[in-house]
C-alpha cells in the first residue's frame, strides 16, 4: 500500500508527516462525492411540492461523517477549538496555508464560528475535522 506524505503535496522539507494511504484518500473522496450529490424527493406529487420538499430536505439534511479504519472526518464545533489551536499556532504548520497561524483559542474558535459553521449552514461539508479513531474528541487536523 503507497503511503502519500506531505513531502508530496505540500512541498515540505525532509519528508512531512503521513496523511494516510492513497487508497484511504480515495475511500474518503468518493463517500464525500457521494453524500454530497445525495438529493433524494421522496412523497411529491407536483412540482411545487417536489421543490419545496427539496429545500426542507437539504435545511434539514445532517452533515457527512467519513470513516476509515483509523480516521474518522466530521463537522467542526466550537468545542474543537483548544485543538485546533494546538496546531494551528505553528508558523510550520501554516506556512503552506492561506491563514496565518493563530494567536490564541479566540482565533480558533472564530475559524470555526465565521467560516465552518456558515458553510454548514448552506449544507456544504467543508471543512472538516479529522479525528482518530480512538480519540473523535480530539482534533488532529481540518481538510476542505
């Protein structure tokens, strides 16, 4: 099974971190893809009913969690914020971002609060967090 690095994809030096298999990546991708163009009408019998069925079912349409044998990628809360600011205070870390690293929790929870929390708001499931397994608590890292 080929590994993929951040060495890889970001450009860091003296080869990274491991990001998971090839074949994990695409596991993920594909049940994204799939969970995202799910848009199933189900009980309409006219077309104004079928579209306003459709807007109730995409208000109320939970977000995708994606699960792997070791990860597992799910919505953001502000509970996640002292994680995420664990890593996101590394100028390292966001050297190969569009953000800057943040100052403080405050900084971690506006992140979550201003940017995925609205995304979530439209139904779009980005970002999310990434997850262990064993530990769903605790953050390692955000993709989207």
């Amino acid at each position: 099974m080929s590994r993929i690095r951040k060495s890889e994809h970001s450009g860091a030096k003296n080869g990274g971190g491991h990001w998971g298999t090839r074949e994990e990546t695409k596991t993920l991708s594909k049940n994204l893809r799939r969970a995202i163009g799910k848009k199933t009408i189900q009980n309409a019998t006219t077309p104004t009913a079928a579209k306003q069925r459709k807007h109730t079912i995409q208000a109320t349409r939970a977000l995708p969690q994606l699960e792997t044998e070791r990860l597992i990628l799910r919505p953001l809360t502000p509970a996640d914020a002292k994680n995420i600011f664990e890593y996101a205070k590394n100028p390292i870390v966001s050297k190969y971002t569009l953000w800057e690293p943040h100052e403080n929790v405050a900084d971690s929870l506006k992140f979550i609060t201003e940017y995925a929390q609205p995304f979530y708001q439209q139904q779009v499931p980005e970002p999310l967090a990434i997850t262990l397994r064993e530990n769903t608590k605790k953050v390692i890292g955000t993709v989207g």
